[in-house]
C-alpha cells in the first residue's frame, strides 16, 4: 500500500517539474519573438530613456550592454534617419557621443513631435530597434481674445458767455440840470424856459420867446450892444 502511493507521488512532482520547465521556455520564446528574434551574442542589448527639453528630446543610455556610438543611429517616423550618435554620417546628436555607456546622453533638436528609435546596424547589415518614444502631441494654438471697444465719451458744448457791452467814451446821457432845463449855450434854453440869445447876433430858435415876453422875429439876428441906441432914436 505505502509503495504503492510513494510510487504515486514521485510521477505527481514530475509533471510539475515539467509543466514548470514548459512555462520557462513558453516565456523565453515570447521574450526572443519581442526582441526581433533569437538571442545572438553578436546582437546588444540596451535600454534608453527620453525626455523632452523645450522642443528637443534627450536620449539617455539606461543600462545594458556598452555601445559604439558609431553603429547606433536615432531614425525619426516622419524624417527617417536622422544620423549617429557619433556623427560619422549626418550626426544626430547636438554633441557626437562615440563610445555609449549608462548615463551617456544623446539631445536631438526639435524632435519633441516626432516618434523616435534608437536603432543599432550591425555589420552585416542587421538592424535592431534598442528602444523607441511616442511623440509628443501638438498643441493647439491659443484663441486670441477680441478685445472690447471702449465707448467714446460724449462731449458737453460749453456755453458761450454773453458779451457784456461796452460804454462808448462821450455818449454818456447828459445830466438834467435842476427844475428839468439844458444847461445854456449857444441858442439853448436857459432855466425857466427862456432861451438866451448866442454870442454875435446868433439866431434864436423859430418862435422862441426873449426875456420880458418879446418875442425875437424869425431869422433876425439880434442887434449888438453899439447899435440898439441909434436904432431908439430913429424910431422915436
């Protein structure tokens, strides 16, 4: 009975022991298909980082085998190859790098929107593709903004003052002498109403009364003092 179920036990572990074994070559074989075929000596193996910097990206060796700068080139999915990291063709790299070991740094300018492979080229002229980076979406442009027209203020008319008006020199209104007479002159009316007669026979106005009630004919000058006493006596 117990060799039988010993027996039993040991056929058990041998087909774990196998199943494992299966799932160790099942993983090697899906890990030698993603890396581009079977593992060969010849062919490196290496990991990249990529970082981008402004509109350029930085390539950086992560690990992995040491590389000749001059058998790995960087290949752009819009520009194809873009050239070495040693810059023996059309250099990729701002500063050619020859020999690639852990931290070497390779910055390609103005690839930040492009996809990008790190690509070696063997001698035979076998290619392997060590790592790769997505691009960078574009952005969109920024809207301007329309800016808002600022309402022009309505302007208040002044109000034009009135010109006061200015006195003529001379055309002040004379004043009125006391009981409402001109002051006298030459053939003006005198106070009470009585004109007196101008200087030299001036005429008295038309119809003017003289002093005493006599009235002085019309147009006649009025005679000087030398000639009234003939003119009595030839009357008389």
């Amino acid at each position: 009975m117990n060799g039988r179920w010993g027996a039993r036990g040991v056929s058990e572990n041998a087909v774990l022991l196998a199943m494992a074994l299966a799932a160790v070559l099942l993983a090697m074989s899906l890990v030698t298909s993603i890396s581009g075929g079977p593992t060969d000596p010849d062919r490196p193996r290496a990991s990249f980082v990529f970082e981008s910097d402004g509109t350029d990206v930085v390539v950086t060796h992560f690990g992995g085998d040491r590389l000749n700068g001059s058998h790995v080139s960087v290949e752009s999915a819009t520009r194809g190859r873009l050239g070495t990291f040693a810059g023996t063709d059309d250099g990729a790299c701002a500063t050619p790098v020859e020999n690639i070991t852990r931290g070497s740094e390779c910055r390609v300018p103005g690839a930040v929107y492009e996809q990008l492979y790190v690509v070696w080229n063997g001698s035979g002229g076998d290619r392997l593709v060590l790592d790769r980076r997505p691009a960078d979406p574009t952005p969109s442009p920024t809207p301007t903004a329309t800016p808002t027209p600022t309402a022009t203020p309505t302007a208040t008319p002044t109000v034009t003052p009135t010109p006061t008006p200015t006195p003529t020199p001379g055309a002040e209104t004379p004043e009125t002498p006391p009981n409402g007479t001109a002051t006298p002159g030459n053939g003006t009316v005198a106070p009470n109403g009585t004109l007196t007669p101008g200087p030299n026979g001036t005429a008295a106005p038309e119809g003017t009364p003289a002093p005493n009630g006599t009235s002085t004919p019309t147009g006649a000058a009025t005679p000087a003092g030398s000639e009234a006493p003939a003119l009595a006596r030839a009357s008389g």
